[in-house]
C-alpha cells in the first residue's frame, strides 16, 4: 500500500534553502515555489519537503533524512566539484552495516546521509 515518502524538514530562510539545495546540490522546484512558509524540491526520483520554522536554532535541530543512490562514487563526486561542504564526521566511507556513504549539513543543520549499499 504505501508507495513513496517525502520527508518534511525545518528551514529558517526559504531562500537560503532554496539556493543550498539547487545551487549546491542539484535539486529543482517541485510544483510552486510561491507559498511563503512551504517549499518542494526534487531530484531524480526523491522529493525533500520544508516548511518554515524562523526561530529555529541550528543547534538544537535534530532533523536528518537517509538518501539511498546508485552512483554514491559520483554523487559525492559532484558535491567537491560544487565546492559542497562534506560533515567532519561524515566523510565517504564503507560502514559496518554494509553501506558506503557520506553526510553534509544544509544551512539549517539537517543532516542528510547519502548512502549504496556494497
């Protein structure tokens, strides 16, 4: 029954966002980009969702979205040729549970981990 998820993230700055993930990461507008307090971004098969959230302190933002691909070598590839900031912690690598992957921190400090299983 269930057929896809589009998981929902906080942002201060729509524009901030908006610029991070198009500029940095290649995602593009999903449906309208014209409600003050809401944005919809895709890339390839995955929609990301945000919604407003001003007083948001990054430091206390737990929000974190798991991101399977086919391509991890070349995705990440492209993120240091977009000059896109890795996480200190969070750097390409083959874990434990069998996965090969990396995370960066959008301007709002959401964690997004890009993973391929090997």
């Amino acid at each position: 029954m269930l057929v896809d998820i589009n998981p929902k993230l906080p942002m201060r700055n729509k524009t901030a966002t908006l610029q991070f993930y198009t500029e940095q990461l290649g995602f593009k507008v999903f449906g309208s980009a014209d409600f003050d307090s809401y944005l919809m971004l895709q890339r390839d098969e995955i929609q990301i969702h945000f919604f407003e959230f001003k007083s948001l302190d990054p430091k206390e933002n737990y929000g974190q979205v798991y991101i399977r691909t086919n391509a991890i070598d070349a995705l990440y590839q492209s993120f240091l040729d977009n000059n896109t900031k890795i996480h200190p912690n969070g750097k390409l690598e083959i874990k434990p549970w069998g996965q090969k992957e990396f995370s960066i921190l959008d301007p709002d400090n959401n964690l997004l981990t890009f993973g391929q299983p090997i």
